[in-house]
C-alpha cells in the first residue's frame, strides 16, 4: 500500500471526463452547501474547522513525503511559492486564528485558485492512488471549502476596497515571483510557462502570456466579487418573503 501510495503510476483520468466532472461535482456540491446551508455550517462549525485543518494536515505531509520518497525535494518546483500553496497555508492559520486582513488576499486566490485548478488539474501525469494525485484534490477542494466556509462563519463582506487591495497584494506578490522565477529558472505561479491545460493552449509564450495571465486573474477576482454580492441579495430577497 505504501509503495503504490508513492510509486504508482496509474496515469490521471482525462480532464472533464466522467470520473473529473464527478469529483469536481462532490467538492463543489460540499462547498456550496455552507452558503445555502448556513444553519448547517453553525451547527458544526467545530467538526468542519477540524475537518478542514486534518485534511490540510494531511495534503501537506503526502506532497512534501511524495517529495522525499523520490528525491525531488528541489527549490525549482517545491517551495511552497505557487498562489494555491501559499493560499492553503493562510487558510490553515485562519482555521486556527481569524485575521480579516489577510483573508481580503485568501478569499480571492482561495476560491478562484482552487476553482482553476480543479478545473485543470496538474498531478504531474500521476492518478490514484499515487499521494500526489490525492494530496493535490485534498488540497485544493479543502482550499475551496475553507475559504467558503471561513467566509460564512464570519460574514465577510468583500467590497471594492477589499478587491483593489488584493489587486495591490497580488501584484507586488507577481513581482515577486517573477524575480525568483528568473534566479532559480522555476515557474511559480505559472509565470515562466503557462499551466498544461488545453483551455490556455493557445496563448503566448514567456514573457508576453504573463499580462494576460494577470489581466485573467484579476478579472475573476472582479466576478467573484461581484456573484458573492448577487448571492447576498438574493439571501436577503429570501429572507424579506419568508417575513411577508
């Protein structure tokens, strides 16, 4: 069991096939249920921060084991540096201890981040049972699910402040990234090279896909923003003909 947990090669099912469209069904149908169910959320709220906290746990060891077992522990590809790695960690310590600052930046990255990249998953070719194909769906569906369910339980409120801030943040963070990228020839944040998903297929190569790159990130912060206050309401449309 441990050798096929760290040595299978089971290849990854096809993106959007039946097996990937059931998953990404599951994870959004659970998130999803703490905005619709909030009572639900309140009620344990307890079982779901330790859930949540268990399962980062859990992805981290798998990926950093996954790195060791093979010898692959290499600056170029595994410091926790890409936006979904940083994001998972901010929303682990925000499990533990609230900050409503740094969950402006979390809230953003935390849905659009692990909504992309379930979409388009990259486990580096590898399919269950392998631990990177695993840590990878536990770590971006507990990513998803605890930033929603961080902001129901406290009722965060983004607004255009709280967007033009992560615009801010974002930017010196792909700053950032850019120098790093260029001093060790990695591709975090896919900046360098743009993720293996046949929806980018077609756009440019390094240095002129990285605008579009932002432009695209920003524009789906923009729209999340946007549908969260479209949900809020119609919460309240809801709640006023309930009271009728």
């Amino acid at each position: 069991m441990i050798h096929s947990l760290y040595y299978s090669e089971a290849p990854t099912f096809a993106i959007l096939s039946i097996e990937h469209l059931s998953l990404l069904l599951l994870i959004f149908l659970l998130a999803g249920l703490f905005v619709t169910r909030p009572q639900i959320t309140f009620r344990y709220e307890k079982i779901i921060r330790v859930s949540l906290i268990v399962t980062i746990i859990i992805q981290q060891f798998l990926l950093y084991s996954w790195y060791i077992a093979h010898n692959a522990f290499n600056p170029v590809d595994a410091l926790p540096l890409y936006p979904c790695r940083i994001t998972t960690l901010f929303v682990l310590f925000l499990l533990f201890k609230w900050n409503t600052k740094l969950f402006h930046f979390t809230f953003y990255w935390g849905i659009i981040g692990a909504f992309l990249a379930l979409l388009s998953p990259d486990t580096n070719g590898l399919g269950f049972p392998n631990a990177m194909f695993i840590q990878f769906f536990l770590g971006h569906a507990a990513l998803l699910m605890g930033t929603v369910f961080l902001a129901v339980i406290h009722d965060y409120q983004p607004n255009q402040v709280h967007l033009f801030k992560t615009y801010q943040y974002s930017a010196i963070y792909f700053i950032v990234i850019l120098v790093i990228n260029e001093w060790l020839g990695s591709n975090y944040a896919y900046l360098r090279a743009a993720p293996p998903t046949p929806f980018l297929s077609n756009i440019p190569a390094y240095p002129y896909h990285v605008p579009i790159l932002v432009i695209m990130m920003f524009s789906l912060f923009f729209l999340v923003n946007l549908l969260y206050k479209v949900v809020q309401k119609i919460k309240i449309m809801n709640k006023l003909f309930r009271e009728i």
